[in-house]
C-alpha cells in the first residue's frame, strides 16, 4: 500500500531550528512536496524535490532520500508567523500525491 | 478573480439533500482536484480531472461526481448528501497533472447533519 508517516505534533522556540521528518512508501515515485497549512486555511506550497540532496530556499530548505524513501523539511531561525501544519506529499506513478496527515508545529517564545 | 475560488465558504445540509460545491480558477491551468480534509487524516483525493473534458476517480469517490464541461470550472456534487461527508473540501489545480505544484482554492466546510 501507500502510506506516509510523519509526525503529528513538534514544539520548538523561536529563533531556534526545527526538522520535520517525512517517510514515505509508493507505487512509483515522482517527488516529493512539501506545504505549510495554517489553521483554518489553505494549504500552500513550500518546496519540490525530485533529485537526492538539500534545495536551499530562504529559511526554509528540504532533502530527499530516494533510497530510504526519507525527507525532511529544515526551518531556521523559527519565527511565530512559522506555527502551523506542515505537510509532505509524495508524487506516486500516476502523478497523484498521496498526502501525510500533517505535523503541527508549535512555536514557543 | 485572483487564483482560485470555492464556493460556498461554509454550508450545513440536511442528510438526503443534494449539494454542489463550486470551484472556478482563472489561472488556465489544465489539471484540477477535488480533496476532502478529515482531522487526523491527510488530504485524500475524491476525484481529478487531467483537462477539460476528462476526469478521474481518486482515492474516495464514492458519492460524490464531478464534470469539468470547461478549463476554469470543476463543480463536486454530492447525490444524496450523508453524515459522513461532513469534512473541509479543497479544489486545487495545476498547470499540468504531472510535476507541477497544486495550488488550493479556500476550502469549504460542509456539516451533514
């Protein structure tokens, strides 16, 4: 079957770094995504990887492992405005995304 | 309008009743998707269209159908609504069904009661 595993909930301080991990299982695999989901609202895109490796963009930077169907998605200096659900995805052979359940992140002064 | 837009915002129906949900974009983008969004579950898709004049069905289509008669418009009706179909719907859309991000519309929240 196809399932993506992530955690439900994180807590980390402002100003710190936090990394949300992603495993993800396929039927053929075609990227992974990751999107940030504010309570309440929609969700919107953050990052694509396709390749293994780090894409650096902003404070916000994601990797991929496609041998161990691992991700993760790297936030910096943590703001407030930083708090929400952040969600991993994984492009199957199909090009549809099968969808982790979310981890809520919690952002403390 | 900017994007992509559902409507109803929110809506409370009586089980049996029959619901269509709007969604309209104007980015001319060629793929659209229906999601419903479950607390404690992931977004699951209901059904897709690849282009106008075709759809799919996703991981949940059971009781709901979907037409896409042009590019901007992908209308989800519900037959016969029932309790279990209380969840937040998301439309999204993509340049292309393939490696293109989805971009999602507001989201409407349904209550089947």
């Amino acid at each position: 079957g196809q399932n993506i595993d992530q955690p439900t909930e994180m807590t980390a301080t402002e100003g710190a770094i936090v990394q949300i991990n992603c495993t993800y299982q396929t039927s053929g695999f075609n990227g992974l995504f990751w999107y940030q989901q504010h309570a309440g609202e929609a969700p919107t895109f953050l990052s694509y990887n396709v390749l293994d490796g780090l894409e650096e963009k902003g404070r916000f930077s994601s990797f991929l492992s496609r041998s161990k169907g691992y991700s993760y998605l790297l936030l910096k200096e943590l703001q407030m405005k930083d708090s929400a659900s952040y969600l991993c995805a994984a492009s199957d052979s199909n090009y549809q995304l099968i969808w982790g359940a979310g981890t809520k992140l919690i952002i403390k002064p | 309008i900017a994007g992509i837009t559902q409507a109803p915002t929110s809506q409370i129906l009586a089980a049996g009743r029959r619901m269509t949900l709007r969604c309209t974009q104007d980015m001319r983008h060629n793929a659209m998707y229906w999601y419903r969004q479950d607390l404690g579950l992931g977004l699951r898709l209901i059904h897709y269209s690849n282009t106008a004049g075709t759809t799919g069905k996703g991981e949940v289509p059971d009781g709901y159908s979907v037409s896409r008669a042009n590019t901007d418009d992908f209308p989800l009706t519900l037959a016969s609504a029932v309790p279990s179909q209380t969840s937040v719907y998301f439309c999204a859309s993509s340049a292309s069904g393939t490696y293109n991000e989805q971009f999602f519309g507001p989201g409407t929240r349904l209550t089947v009661l």
